[in-house]
C-alpha cells in the first residue's frame, strides 16, 4: 500500500508544495475558528454563525485557492470540513510567482480579511485571531503490479492521461469563465489594440493600462466587487475608444485609397478621350 503524508497547512511563508502526482488525490481536513466574527474556515468554505447579520450560512470561500494551486475540487463537507481535490497537472505559473513548486496551495488570507463584515480588516489582524488548523494528506497513485506488465500500465497511463485531460480541460472551462480570466481578457484585449494604436492617442492610456495590469497581478482588486467592477467598465469605454479610432483611421485610409483611384481613373480617361479625338482629327 502506498504511504501516506499528512502535512499541517502553514499560515506564513511561500504556499505549501504538496508531492503528487497528476491523477493523485488530497485531502485537507480541519478548520479554523475566527474569533474576530466567530466564523468557522476551512479549505474551501466559511461557515457564518447565526449571530451575524444576515444569519447563518455557509459560503464557498475558504482559506486555499485549490484551482490555482493545481488542484479541482472533487467534494466538499462543510460540517466534518473534510475536502477532496485532485491534482490536474496544472497550476505551475502561480505556484512559481508565489515561490513555491506545483502542485502547490496558495492561501486566500487577504481575500478572507477583505471579507471580514462590514468592510474588511487588515490580514495581520485576521491572522491574530485563528485558531485551529487544516491538515493536508496525499496519496500517491496506487502503483501497478509488475505482473501486469505492460499491458496493465499502458492502460492505466491512458486512463489516468484521459482522466487528467478532462479535469484539465473543465478546470480551463470554469476558470475562462471565471470574473478573474473575464477581465484578465479584456486588460489583453485592450494592452493589444493599445499597440496598434494611433501614437497620440496610445501615449496617455498606456501608464494607466500598466498600472491595471499590476494591480491585478498583485491581485489588489477583486473583478467580482464594486471596485472591480468599475475598473472593467473603465477598460470597456477604452476599447470602445480604441475600436472607434481604429475604424476612424480605417475610414480615412480606405477614402484616401479610393481619391487616389478615383483620380487616376479619371486621369486614364482623359488621355484616353484625347488619343481619340487625335485619331479621328483629319491631316492638315
């Protein structure tokens, strides 16, 4: 039988790297209670107590980003707060941009605080006041008896690949679809047609355009508030801008081609009108 590892979940430092393979299966069990609101957090949900406003809930919003460590989501208990992913093979840009090796699982401790009710608290202070903590299990692929060999794992390897694919490919569905990959997309949209754009017009967007693109790496702002929601209108009315010059320029270009076609027809025409009538002149 395979031997399994079960690492505590740090809460500082670069995101834990968790060794399996793709296919493989993890499991975090454990929450945290927040004494700042009474809140429960595990892996992926916070359970609100019914004291706070609203009343009790639960919220699927939790102390490890799973997707962008490399892992989908297979189940989910918000009462024994045992969770279920399965490492996609995916995940390596974040987990090397937050120093750590894929798979990996990248905390969402500022998003948490940020939540904090009414309107956010400092991470530092988030951090003061959990208790508790979240163990992480893996468990490698089961290996293939040699007496199988090789039929057995080339089958097994091909299952695995297919299994694999089709997560990956569900994982890149849902996170295109995401708020995140939304704008992500119009920020690249935008940066691209910024770069084909008229010199002038480029000159004054282009600071403000990098300065958005930083905030969103830095993941300073959240695409589903009210803040990020600005900041996506914004960047559509600077399309729209850059598409109606694009098309200005397009128009001008296209009606500068046709006066010089037009002319030059009209040029033809006339030689052609006076080659004739010097044919039929008689001699004098």
């Amino acid at each position: 039988m395979p031997e399994k590892s079960t690492t505590p979940l740090p809460l500082d430092g670069p995101p834990l790297h968790v060794k399996v393979e793709p296919g493989a299966e993890i499991v975090l069990r454990g929450s945290f209670h927040n004494g700042y609101d009474g809140t429960t957090i595990d892996a992926v949900t916070t359970t609100w107590p019914k004291e706070t406003p609203g009343g009790a809930s639960v919220v699927p919003s939790g102390m490890v980003d799973l997707e962008a460590g490399g892992f989908h989501l297979t189940s989910r208990d918000p009462v024994s707060h045992e969770v279920h992913a399965v490492y996609t093979g995916q995940g390596g840009e974040v987990c090397a941009a937050l120093h750590s090796s894929a798979p990996c699982l990248p905390l969402r401790l500022d998003k948490l605080a940020l939540e904090r009710r009414p309107v956010g608290i400092p991470t530092a202070e988030l951090l003061s006041k959990l208790q508790g903590g979240i163990n992480v299990e893996g468990l490698p692929p089961p290996p293939v008896p040699a007496a199988a060999v090789p039929y057995v794992a080339i089958a097994a390897s091909i299952t695995i690949a297919g299994v694999v694919a089709l997560v990956a490919a569900r994982v890149m569905r849902r996170r295109a679809a995401s708020p995140e990959a939304k704008l992500a997309a119009l920020l690249a949209r935008v940066e691209g047609k910024l770069g084909h754009s008229d010199a002038v017009l480029a000159a004054p967007l282009l600071p403000a355009v990098e300065t958005a693109r930083k905030s969103l790496k830095k993941r300073r702002i959240d695409p589903t508030s009210a803040e990020g929601k600005r900041v996506e209108a914004v960047l559509l009315r600077v399309e729209a801008r850059l598409d109606a010059s694009a098309h200005d320029a397009r128009s001008a270009a296209e009606q500068q081609a046709a006066d010089e076609l037009v002319h030059e027809m009209e040029s033809a025409l006339e030689a052609a009108d006076e080659a004739t009538l010097s044919a039929l002149s008689p001699p004098r």
